[in-house]
C-alpha cells in the first residue's frame, strides 16, 4: 500500500506534519482513543486501508464458488463483484483466486492482458500499414509479385477450370454411350411393335366398319350427354358452395366487428381506471411497501429511479414523459444548443480570491497552534469581505441588522437543547459574523502600539505587585530596567513596523505575549 | 425565505465556497430523461425582510442535462458541471456569457452523474460516472489525469477527504462503497455497505474516518473506516430511495439528507432518536440538499418540483 510515511514533498499544505499523523490529533479532538491510533500509525499503514487478517473461512467459501462449474464460465469481473458484496477484503478475493486453478485471478491483470492484446493487435495493424505503405514506392519489384500472385491466382482458376471441363466431358461421353446402347434397341422395338399392330388394325376395321360407326356414333352421343348432366351438376354445386362461403365470410365479418367493438370499449375502460388510479396514488403518496425492483426507466437502467422499489410513484408528467420517449417521438421544446467552448484554451479569470478556512480546518489549526498563520488568514478574510463586492457581512455587523440567511429562530435553541450542544455559541449565534466560527477561541489581532507611555504606563503597576512579594532589591530593579528596555524596543517595533528580536523570541504586537515576556523576566 | 423557480427540474444546488449568498443550480428539461440542461448561478439579496426574491445572477444553457455542479475551492469564479451527454463543462463568470464555456472535457463513455472538488489541495475534481469509472482532473490539463475503474455499476457520487488530500470514497449501484487513494493504482478499500443501490456518501468534516452512505434501500448509514463491518448506526425514517447526504460542516454528528419521498431530513447521529428535523416543502422527489459552509445553519434544497428553496435552520422554508 501507499507508502504513508514519506508523503512525497509536492505536497503544498500549510500543515506542518504528515497529513496521515494530523489523525492523531483531530482523533483527540474527537474524544477518540489516541493511543489506538498512534499504534495504528506506528503500523505505518494508513487508516483507509484493510488491515484485517485474511479469514480462511470466507477464504473457502470463496473457493467453493469459483470452482463451480457455473461460475467458472461467468466473466471474471461478475465473480469478483459478487464476492466484494458479499464483504470479502481484496486480499481474500485475491487469495481465493489463486488457489482455485486456472482462472485469471485479478482485474488488474486481465486489464494488462488486455491492453497487450490491444497493443498487439495496434502492432499487428500498423505492420499492416506499414507493408501496405511501401508497396507503391517498391513499384517494379512489387509488381512483378503482385502480378506472380495474380498469375498463380489465375493458374489456380485454369486449372479448376479444366477439372470442370473434364467432367462435363466425361460425362457427356458417358450419356452418349448410355443412350446409344440402352435407348437406340428399345426405340426399334417399339417402332416395330407399332409396325404390326397397324397391320393387324387394318384387316380387323375392313370387316366392322359400318355397324361399328353407328353405335360408335350412339355411344358417343350418349357420352355428351351424360358429360354435359355432369358438367351442369358440378356447375350448380359450385355455384351453391360460393354463396355458402359468401355467408360465412359475412357472418365471420361481423363477428370482427363485435370483437373490434368489445376492444375498443376495454380500452376505454382501462384509460379511466388509470385516470382514476393515477388520482388515488396522488392522494396516498405514502404507502410503504417492500416489493422488489422493475427496472422500467427509459434512460437505460442505470438511473437510480429505475432500481427503486417499483411503488415509488413518479410524478404523471414523468410517466409521461417515458413513454413519450419510449414511443420514439421526441418531447418537445428541446432546442438545438452548442454548448462547446468557443475558445478551448481559454486562459481563466484572475485574480482569483483566497481561499477561505473551512470551519473544520479552523479547529485543526487551532490544534496545531499555529496562531500566526490563522491570524494572517483571518486577515485575509476580513479584506477579502471588504473587497467583495457582494455583502460584506462583517461589516453588518456594526448596523444591526443582519443578512436574513443568518439569522436563526428562538426555536433553534430548544432544538439544540435536546442534542448535545456542541458550541455554547447558539444564543449568539446571528449577531456575530466573524469568518472563524464561535468554537474556537482565536486571539484578537491587538492594535499597534499607538502611545508606547501609556502602554508602559499600563503595565508598570502590574510588576509592582509581584516586586512586593520579594524581598530581594535587585529584583526589583531587575524589571524595571528590562521593562525599560523592553519599552524602548516595542517602540521601535511599533515605529518600524518590522520584526525584531526581542529576548530571542518571536515578536509580536500581541499585549498577551507581552506579558508572558514580563512574567518570564520576572521570574529571571 | 425565498425561493427561486427554475424553468427545468432540478437536480443539485451548491453553496460557493466564497461567496456567503451564492448557490449554483443545476437543472435538466423533462427530468433528465431527454433534454436540454441549465446551471443558475443565484444570489441572495440581502434585505432583511426578504419579500425580494432571489436573483439569477446569470445562467448557463447546455445541451444535455446537468446532473450536478460544484464551485471550485481557489478560483471564485469557477463553476464545474457534470452533464449528461458524458462531458463535463467548466463555466467562468468572470468572462461574458459567450466566452462560456472554457472547457469541455468529454471523456465520460456515459452520464456524468456528480462532480466534486478537492478541498484540500484545492487544484483538482473528481467526476464519477454511469460508464462505471471515477476520473480525476485539474484544471490546467485538458485530459484525466487518472481513472479509476473498478466498480461494476454506474458511480453515483465521489467525495473528497475533507482532510486527507489523497483519499476519495465513492458510491456505486453495484451497492458497494469504495475508498480510494489517488498515490495507490487500487481502491484501498471495499465496503459493502447496502443491499440495494448507493445513491449518495459523505464523509464527516470533523472524523475523518466517519462515512454515510445512502441507499435506495430507504435507510442511512454511517460507518467507520477502521471498522466497517458493522456500521455505526442506521438512519431510518425516508419513505423513499434517498438521494443524497450531506455531513453539516459546522456540527460534527449532524447530517442533511434528501429523498424521493419530498421530504429534507435533518439527522444526529449520536443520539437515540436519530431524526431531528424534517422539512416537507418539496411537492415532487427532492434531489438536491447542501449546507452552506460559510453561514452556519443554512440549507438549500431543490427538486424535480422546479423549486429552489434557501433556509435557516428552524425556519419553514415556504414561509414568506
């Protein structure tokens, strides 16, 4: 894992520490145990890491899913989402992994297979252009191949051609010879079969001609007839068939027409259920009900809308609108909008404001006790407010009345009674408007030193009281002299406005710490 | 207290990181199902009496929707929005209306669903997406500079550490959460928070190992990094999915949350009964809740009602 300990140096915070060990303190903060977590740091792994061992049992579990043979033929990237839902850490997936054989165990991996393959097939591609790409500047040599590879192309062609040849050829050879030797005999039989049946003819019509025409005629008479009987019966009955079905095509009509009728009606009858339906639903909008998901959204199922318990009622317009869309028409009022930039590499604005100290930040910089840098922030803040353009709230302040957005109801304070107040900042809540919230205790910017004599008027009683508990003279005269001395450089510091040194301590206009230099001295 | 009427359905309102009175709006025609897309840019006005409404200070027209948008943390006047078209736009006030916008990043194979930016180092966003990816970006390149593919289902929502410059945690509907580290090629870790889909996480300003995660399941929970088998506590009481949570940036166990069932609900997560407030003005599915993070107390909600209301803790958002 990320090697926690040595955040690389590009890191441009203003925090002085590791922003992994910054844990230790807002843990602190927080009431949380810091021992726990120094154990934790000292383990140099970051919190937001697994740091549980692996679990064999779930280990096992895993194993026997990926090695049935179900699962062995879904895609790797389901078998591992399942297993990632069912709570299993990443080393314990990729430990079931690797002791089922044969399966390609990570993502991670199958993604640099993957993208060999890609490369692959690029490289093969570009090899591909790449030969393509010189043939014309190879002219001759290349076209005396090209034209060999066509030639043995064309070789290939002639000689399938000739095969084809060859067997029409033999077969036609084998049709003749079939004909010649078993058709040929069969037609000479039979022309001589007819041959002699005419003779025979001949001599029998001489001696039955005369009665044999006569009751030929009267037979062929009566056959017209009972033909024509026949033919006028099955044209009746054809006759008789069409309108039967003529009938029955109507009556098969008009049952239609009953069913169009009946379908029309439901529909209408369903239109008003709905109608009335889509009523009730507004008017019970919270039925709680645990049915499981339809997805049924039209963008593609991937909106959380569509994965809802299917009872969510979405708005009429919404449904709508879906089925408007699943219709294929398109809703109206959509305009045609070019929403690209007109210049892509457009620069941005500048200046750009300071950022300002978010309220979570304030109480680790507290913690961290750098009071000069959040006061330099503070700062900041208050000329960013003057400079802004829009309401500079601080400056609210002094008029008495606030911005609306920032004003709270008496009803606050009952609410928050009940939860543990965290600040004790909530009766005040509206009226004071500094940047830095209530909770943290910020040391107020002390104005310069206007008149160095009263301020050193202000503070020599102070010393005289703490002079009289000792009994020591030089003591006494101790102070004073640094006090002297001391006051001499404050003015200077006030003159300068500069830094300086004073005892080899930070200097700073800040009267608290001034006295700390007083109360150091006197006890020196 | 105001509110503001949009011509689309809502999706996502976003305080400005340095602006008190400022809030972007982002907006979709027909819900998002197909259509344009808007991103306001609001001021409150400052009367005391607010029978002023509030003003756009102007807008922005796309031609998909904007499914969310979010300030940067170092140039006042950067807004980023994530839209549907897979591409995600970033708007500079500064310059007039036909300059914008300054960069279209189009990498996204799907709807971009929600945008975030670091606040911590302050230069870089995270967009998550329905393609299943998470890409991280700044602002000087025109390309990702990393992406993050590891979930199986659309990402819904990616959150910065608010103190852990590195570390991201995401919310997917292939109902796990994942916290990442940019330094790390992997997720670092994997937590299988709900049963249904994830819609929305967050972490806590001031435990940085403290997570809420909310689910179409109806329910919030928050869970602990360093133990997140269990989760700490489960919030019930949304109707509905809920949509988004949000961890209040001046109180440290409060929690905003919105949901399809209309209601904004207010949450301590410390205490017995964990509800502690619930605001109903929202007549469609609230989709859009944020806490401002310089005014303490002050929320802003929007819906697919087309409302944008602005409030004070305690205060009925609809009253005058």
């Amino acid at each position: 894992m990320g090697s926690e300990s040595t955040i690389p140096s590009t890191v441009s915070d203003a925090k002085p520490q590791n922003p992994e060990s910054e844990l230790v303190k807002p843990m602190e903060g927080n009431g949380q145990d810091p021992n726990g977590e120094t154990l934790k740091e000292t383990s140099s792994k970051s919190v937001f890491v697994n740091s549980e061992p692996i679990r064999e049992e779930q280990v096992q579990n895993a194993v026997k899913f990926l090695s049935h043979p179900k699962v062995s033929g879904s895609p790797v990237i389901y078998r591992r989402s399942f297993l990632e839902k069912k709570g299993l850490t990443k080393e314990e997936i990729d430990e079931a992994f690797r002791r089922v054989p044969d399966t390609p165990p990570t993502v991670t991996s199958a993604q640099p297979t993957m993208k060999n393959q890609d490369g692959q097939l690029n490289s093969s591609a570009n090899m591909h252009t790449q030969t393509q790409s010189p043939q014309p500047a190879a002219a001759a040599p290349t076209a005396v191949v090209s034209t060999v590879a066509t030639l043995s192309k064309y070789q290939f062609h002639w000689s399938h051609a000739f095969l084809a040849v060859g067997l029409l050829a033999a077969s036609g050879a084998g049709s003749a010879l079939f004909v010649k030797h078993a058709v040929v005999p069969r037609l000479k039989s039979w022309i001589r079969k007819v041959v002699s049946e005419e003779e025979e003819e001949e001599g029998d019509k001489k001696s039955n001609s005369k009665p044999s025409l006569n009751e030929e005629a009267a037979a062929a008479a009566k056959a017209a007839a009972a033909a024509a009987a026949d033919v006028a019966k099955v044209s009746q009955e054809m006759l008789n068939s069409k309108s039967e079905e003529k009938k029955y095509f109507e009556a098969f009509r008009s049952l239609l027409d009953v069913q169009v009728e009946e379908m029309r009606s439901m529909c209408n009858a369903i239109r008003k259920l709905e109608a009335t339906r889509d009523i009730a639903l507004s008017s019970n909008k919270q039925t709680d009900e645990h049915t499981q998901t339809l997805s049924w959204n039209v963008r593609p199922p991937s909106a959380p809308a569509s994965m809802e318990p299917s009872v969510t009622p979405h708005p009429k317009s919404y449904m709508e609108m879906t089925a408007r869309v699943h219709r294929g028409e398109k809703p109206p009022g959509i305009r045609e909008i070019n929403d690209l930039p007109p210049n892509p590499n457009q620069l941005l604005s500048n200046p750009p404001l300071a950022p300002r100290v978010k309220p979570w930040e304030v109480v680790s910089q507290a913690q961290n006790n750098s009071s000069y840098g959040l006061q330099s922030h503070t700062n900041d803040e208050g000329s960013n407010s003057k400079e802004q353009d829009s309401w500079p709230t601080s400056q609210l302040n002094g008029y008495g009345s606030e911005p609306w957005w920032q004003q709270k109801n008496m009803r606050i304070t009952e609410i928050e009674s009940e939860n543990e107040p965290q600040t004790t900042s909530n009766g005040a809540f509206g009226v004071t408007n500094q940047q830095v919230p209530q909770r943290v205790w910020v040391p107020p910017r002390a104005p310069p030193v206007a008149m160095p004599e009263a301020a050193a008027a202000i503070r020599q009683p102070k010393p005289l009281i703490p002079r009289g508990q000792t009994s020591n003279d030089q003591i006494s005269a101790g102070p004073s002299d640094d006090i002297d001395d001391e006051l001499q450089r404050v003015t200077k510091v006030s003159e300068s406005g500069g830094q300086l040194e004073i005892n080899n301590e930070s200097p700073s206009l800040e009267s608290n710490e001034i006295r700390e230099q007083e109360i150091s001295n006197e006890r020196n | 207290m105001p509110i503001f009427k949009t011509p689309f359905n809502g999706y996502a309102v976003k305080f400005s990181p340095f602006y008190e009175n400022r809030l972007a709006v982002a907006t979709a025609q027909n819900f998002g199902i197909l259509g344009n897309g808007r991103v306001h840019v609001l001021d409150l006005t400052p009367t005391p009496t607010p029978t002023a409404p509030i003003s756009e200070v102007c807008a922005f027209d796309t031609a998909d929707a904007v499914y969310d948008c979010t300030w940067s943390e170092d140039n006042d006047n950067l807004l980023v929005t994530a839209i549907g078209d897979g591409s995600v736009k970033l708007w500079d006030l500064a310059l007039p209306p036909t300059s914008n916008p300054i960069r279209s990043l189009h990498e996204h194979s799907r709807e971009v669903h929600s945008v975030d930016w670091n606040p911590v180092r302050k230069d870089s966003f995270l967009t998550s997406s329905w393609d299943d990816t998470i890409k991280l970006w700044t602002v000087d390149r025109p390309a990702s500079v990393r992406t993050f593919k590891e979930h199986a289902y659309c990402v819904y929502s990616s959150v910065w550490n608010p103190r852990h410059g590195d570390v991201f945690a995401s919310a997917s509907g292939d109902c796990t959460v994942r916290i990442w580290d940019v330094r790390d090629p992997a997720s670092t870790m994997i937590i299988p928070a709900h049963d249904f889909e994830i819609l929305s996480c967050d972490w806590n300003k001031y435990d940085d190992c403290i997570i809420a995660t909310a689910s179409v399941d109806k329910s919030i929970k928050v869970w602990d990094v360093r133990n997140f088998r269990i989760p700490i506590t489960v919030l019930n009481g949304h109707n509905y999915a809920v949509r988004r949570v949000k961890f209040s940036p001046h109180r440290e166990s409060l929690i905003v949350s919105c949901s399809y069932d209309m209601t904004v609900c207010l949450w301590d997560y410390r205490v017995e009964d964990a509800l502690v407030g619930r605001y109903d003005h929202h007549t469609e599915f609230a989709v859009g809740v944020d806490m401002s993070v310089l005014v303490e107390g002050l929320f802003a909600s929007t819906g697919w009602d087309e409302l944008v209301y602005v409030w004070q803790h305690g205060n009925d958002p609809r009253a005058p």
